[in-house]
C-alpha cells in the first residue's frame, strides 16, 4: 500500500465567529438556565454562519461553574459527519485537561446540549466521563421541527446514562430550544439549506 495517498489526520476547529460571541460572556456560569441560555446563543448562530445545523454544547465544571469548552455543529463547516456539537465539545474539553476521561480523580463536569444526544453523540457522551447530562428537552419535536435524523436512541436512554453514573437533567429552556429549531427550518425554506442526513435520510439500496 502507497501510505502516502492515505490522509493521516483531520481537524475539527470551532468558527472564528465563536470568539466575538463569547466576548461578553462570563468565565463561570452559575446555574443550569445560564449555561443552556449560552448554548441556545450558539446555536442560532451556527446554522445562519452556515457551519452546520442548530447545534451547540458546551462542557462546565459542576461544582464551581467554569466553562471548560464549548461546542457547534460543524459537519457542512468540515466535511465531516461526526462534527456534532457535543463531540466538539467533548473533545475540547479533553484536550484541555488532557485526559479522555473528563471525571477523573473525582471531577464533576457536565454536558449541557439544546436537546437529547443524537444516536452517534448519545455514545460519545456515555464514554466521555462527564457526571451530568443537561438537555433543553427530548422527544419527536426536533426531528419533525427540522427534519434531521437522530437516529435509533432507546426509549429508556435517561435510565442507560443514570445507570452508568451519569445524572440527567432535563427540559432545561426547552422552548427556547424549540424557538431555534422553528428559526432553522424557517431559515432552510428561505434559503435551501441543507439538511445533512446521509442519503437523505433513505434505507440503503
């Protein structure tokens, strides 16, 4: 095999606009409202930048408040599917305390997202090591809102994370979850924008 044809690396990066988003923003963020209040900011923006659908995350310290990393959809942005909002969080986070597992040594960090993890994040989020799960809501709302494909998640998924230690709070802002997600779809009839489930969201042949 020519290994030189083979790509050996990928980047998934954050939006410069991130930076001017997050100028006013404090470094600790105290309650579970505040944080997803910041989540929902990230998530209007990132579909109308065109990185991505109406995504964001972001990754705290559950005891003191500290924002560690936060996180956008990015896969349009990229080219690549695995580019979620909480995987972009998650691994931010890693990366920063340079460990895989974000509840070593008796770390309490949290996962907060504007709805509940699609099929490939629900995974990502099981084996990041966060403690709490924060989620603005659940249900069919977000797929028939927007017509994305979460894909197959288990009717007990809150009990899956809370048996494995990973408390779950849920409907944290759900409507103004469910505000960002009307906008989407408003925003995709105007423009045409793309909704990204693989083969249109079709059986494969």
């Amino acid at each position: 095999m020519d290994t030189s044809a083979l790509t050996r690396s990928f980047t998934l990066a954050l939006p410069d606009w991130i930076e001017h988003e997050l100028a006013d923003v404090p470094q600790v963020l105290p309650g579970h409202e505040e944080r997803m209040a910041l989540v929902h900011r990230l998530a209007a923006r990132t579909f109308r930048e065109g990185g991505g659908g109406p995504f964001a995350a972001l990754v705290a310290d559950s005891t003191t408040g500290e924002v560690l990393s936060v996180g956008v959809n990015v896969v349009l942005a990229s080219g690549i599917s695995a580019g979620h909002a909480e995987v972009t969080a998650l691994a931010l986070a890693q990366a920063r305390t340079r460990s895989w597992d974000l509840g070593a040594d008796g770390a309490r960090r949290e996962l907060v997202v504007n709805w509940r993890p699609c099929a490939q994040c629900y995974g990502a989020t099981l084996w990041s090591g966060v403690r709490t799960l924060v989620v603005a809501g659940s249900g069919p709302e977000l797929e028939e809102i927007t017509g994305f494909d979460e894909g197959p998640v288990r009717e007990d998924w809150a009990e899956q994370f809370e048996a494995r230690g990973i408390a779950v709070v849920s409907d944290v802002l759900r409507d103004q979850a469910l505000a960002v997600y009307r906008d989407y779809a408003a925003h995709v009839a105007a423009t045409g924008a793309v909704v990204y489930n693989a083969r249109g969201g079709a059986p494969t042949p």
